[in-house]
C-alpha cells in the first residue's frame, strides 16, 4: 500500500496524507472518515442555504443564533476530523461510530429548534442508518439505530414549533410534501454517491488483504522449500564427495587409464559430479549455512562475465548472445542466490529456444536491468498472467514453474522486480529489475 504520499480525493474535498503502510482495514476506515468529512461540508453548506431560503423566502422566523451555533459544532468535528487524519492517527470503526453519533446529534438539534418531527427533513436520519450499516458492524449499527430511534420519538413530543404566519392548511401542506421531495431526492442522491465510494473501499481493502495472503502463503511456501532443499543438500553432499573419490580412483586404474574413451567419460563424469556439488554448495550458501565461506567482493561486470562463462561452460552452450551495456563499473558482493537465479531465468530461455539466447546488462538510473530474450515459441496467454506463481509451467512436468516463483520472490527480496512479455517479432523476454542499493557495498564507481 503506497500510502505515504499526499493525495487528493477525486472530488477535491480532500483532508491531507493517508496514514503510512496500516493494516488494510485501518486504510479503508481511513478512507471511510475521509468520505464522512466530505458529507459533512455538504451538510453545513446544505443546512445555510436551507435556514436562507425559508428566512428570506418564507419569512419564517427561526432561531438563527442556536442553528448557527449547532452548525459551527459541525465545523468543529469537520476540523478535528482533517487533524486527526493528518496527523496519521489510526482510525478504527470506534472513530466511525463516535463521529455518526455526533452527526445524529447535530441533526437531532436542528430538527428540535425547526419543528421536530414536522420537519420533512427528519427522514435524514436514514442517511445516518445507512452510512452506519455499511460502515460498521451490526452492534455498533444497532447503536446508531436506537440513538436515531430515540431521537425521532423524542422529536415527535420535544420541539420548538414554526408558525407559518398566513398560510392556510393547504399551502402548509403543499410546502410539507415539497420539502419532502427535496429530503428524498437528497437522501437518495448522497446514498448512491457515498455508499457506492465506501463499498469501493471496502472492496480496495478486501483486495489488499487476500494480496497480503497470497503473500504470506508464498513466504510460507519458500520457507518450506527451503527447509527441503538446505536437508536434501545435506544429505547429497556425501554420495558426492563418494562418488568424486571413486571416478579419481578410477582415472588412476592402469587399465582403465590406458583406454582414451573411458578416460573421457570418467573426466565428463567428474565433472557432473562437481557441477552437481557446485549447485548444492550454492543451495548451502543460499541458506546461509555454509562454514567459512566469506561474502565475495567484486564488481557488476566481472560478476556478469564470470556468470556468462560459468553458464556456458556448464551448458556447453555457445549460442548465448551476451551484451554488457552496464557502463561504469560499481563494487558489489557476489551472491550466490542471484547467480542462481540468473542461470534459472537463462536456463528456461535455452530450454525454450536452444538456438538462440540474448543476455543484456544495463544501467537504468540505481537499477541494474537484466534482460533475457529467446526466439521460442514465446509465454501462453494464462501463463504469462499467472507468472511466477507456483506451479505455472508449460513445460507439463510435475512441480514445473518453481524455477520462475523462487525467481520472482528471490528479486523481490531484494527490493527488484521481474515482468515477463512476449516479444512482437516471436519469443519471450523477462527482465530483472535489481536496485544496485541492494547489492553495492559502496559509492566508489571505477572504470573497467
């Protein structure tokens, strides 16, 4: 939730900044309040030009100094309101309540000083029942409603009368059922503008909540992969330092050193066996679990190229297109974890198009960008919206698309950001977005 920016609401009537990074319900009580605030202008301005119009129209004489006093209460909530949400202050349906408690009040009062339940206008109190309904919960609503209840029933007993001075019983009665169309129309009118914004918060807070918990089901996800591959490298790690004994012993057999092809199948079988150590050792140090193993010290481009030749060695691929246009070279710890993920994103563009690999290396701004292109068949539609989601994969092998998801939550971790597109000539392209704050031990940039 990008909430630390000031912003103003789309009808300008705007109360300042959003509380920063709440919890999804405190957002949209936050919003909520903001909209409350809003209607609240409306009803101040509404009440003075009512209290014009029938003083100077229908010469009615009305308490004027106790209304206007009223409404600069209203004023007052509408400015204690704006600082409290200024001032980040969570706001919780407790709030919600208080200040729709003070808005039955108010309008209690002007109905008292303006004929109590004679006045067309009481039927306002529904406004506040439904405001009250849709924004908070059904004891909290039951409240507003006995409040309103127990305000109307007094309205209709405790009220100052207004005395229309030469109106016969017809014309009170028209002035009546017209003042009743206006209550309607506005009733109906703020209902439909307000409810419909509130039921679009609620629905922005019911989205950030399942986004926080796919979230949490993802870390939860690779926690427990992790947990699986830290145990499985363990328990690799001997069979293979066994096996690399072994194909040593074996280069040293007289009779089987003196045959030039098994001499050559033992030395490609080594060197499996160290690429398959290699790739747990990675595993280990991923984990942070390796002993006497130091962070290495080097720089964005002899990263990149001793990445680009340990791929396509290990690959024997030599149809990588590599191009660095990273420019001044930075000082960075080598990870492990994002070599890892690099041959990841690598590995599935050879996988998809064998002929044809492009890696370019940029510099945009603090970002490192590193884009992978391929001249495959390119992502399927339902693939490319669900990616790097688990289990997403159009390769149809059990457990596909974890090589994309660990990728995806790995550059996250790291504050970047990965898209993936197909390309217009044929082909996929993803980019890795990596912030250099992330990964620079330093500010001293130097020439190659």
């Amino acid at each position: 939730m990008d909430s630390n920016q000031i912003r103003q609401t789309e009808d300008g009537l705007s109360t300042g900044r959003r509380p920063a990074a709440p919890p999804a319900d405190y957002t949209a009580n936050w919003k909520n309040m903001n909209l409350l605030v809003q209607l609240r202008w409306i009803a101040v301005i509404g009440q003075v030009v009512t209290i014009a119009v029938v003083h100077e129209w229908l010469n009615l004489e009305l308490p004027l100094l106790p209304m206007f006093l009223v409404l600069a209460g209203l004023i007052g909530l509408n400015l204690a309101s704006i600082v409290w949400l200024r001032n980040d202050q969570i706001t919780t349906p407790a709030s919600l309540f208080i200040v729709l408690v003070f808005d039955v009040a108010a309008l209690t009062a002007q109905l008292y000083l303006s004929g109590g339940a004679t006045n067309p206008f009481i039927f306002l109190y529904l406004l506040q029942v439904t405001l009250s309904a849709v924004l908070l919960d059904a004891r909290l609503t039951s409240a507003i409603v006995a409040i309103a209840g127990i305000s109307f029933a007094g309205l209709t007993v405790f009220y100052e009368p207004i005395i229309l001075p030469g109106q016969g019983p017809d014309e009170l009665f028209r002035l009546h059922i017209i003042g009743m169309l206006i209550c309607f129309v506005l009733d109906a009118a703020l209902l439909v503008v307000f409810v419909a914004r509130i039921n679009r918060n609620l629905r922005e807070r019911d989205a950030n909540l399942a986004a926080l918990k796919q979230h949490a089901a993802e870390e939860d996800h690779i926690v427990r992969m992790g947990l699986l591959a830290s145990g499985a490298a363990h328990e690799l790690g001997t069979p293979l330092s066994s096996l690399s004994v072994i194909l040593g012993d074996w280069r040293r057999v007289p009779a089987l050193a003196a045959d030039p092809d098994l001499v050559q199948e033992i030395d490609e079988m080594q060197a499996e066996v160290q690429r398959c150590k290699a790739i747990v050792t990675g595993i280990l140090l991923a984990a942070g679990e390796a002993r006497g193993e130091a962070p290495t010290v080097t720089t964005v481009n002899a990263f990149l190229d001793e990445l680009v030749a340990e791929w396509r060695a290990a690959r024997s691929a030599t149809t990588l297109s590599y191009g660095n246009a990273f420019g001044l070279n930075l000082t960075i710890v080598s990870d492990s974890a994002l070599k890892q993920v690099i041959f990841n994103v690598l590995d599935n563009a050879f996988d998809a198009s064998p002929g044809w690999v492009g890696f370019l290396a940029e510099r945009e701004g603090d970002m490192l960008v590193l884009r992978v292109n391929d001249a495959g068949p390119g992502f399927q539609p339902d693939i490319l919206a669900k990616f790097g989601k688990p289990y997403q994969s159009s390769k149809g092998r059990l457990g596909g698309g974890l090589g994309l998801f660990l990728v995806v939550n790995a550059v996250r971790k790291l504050g970047g950001a990965v898209h993936a597109r197909n390309l217009p000539q044929g082909g996929a392209s993803v980019t890795l977005e990596l912030p250099l704050a992330s990964l620079a031990i330093g500010v001293r940039e130097h020439d190659k």
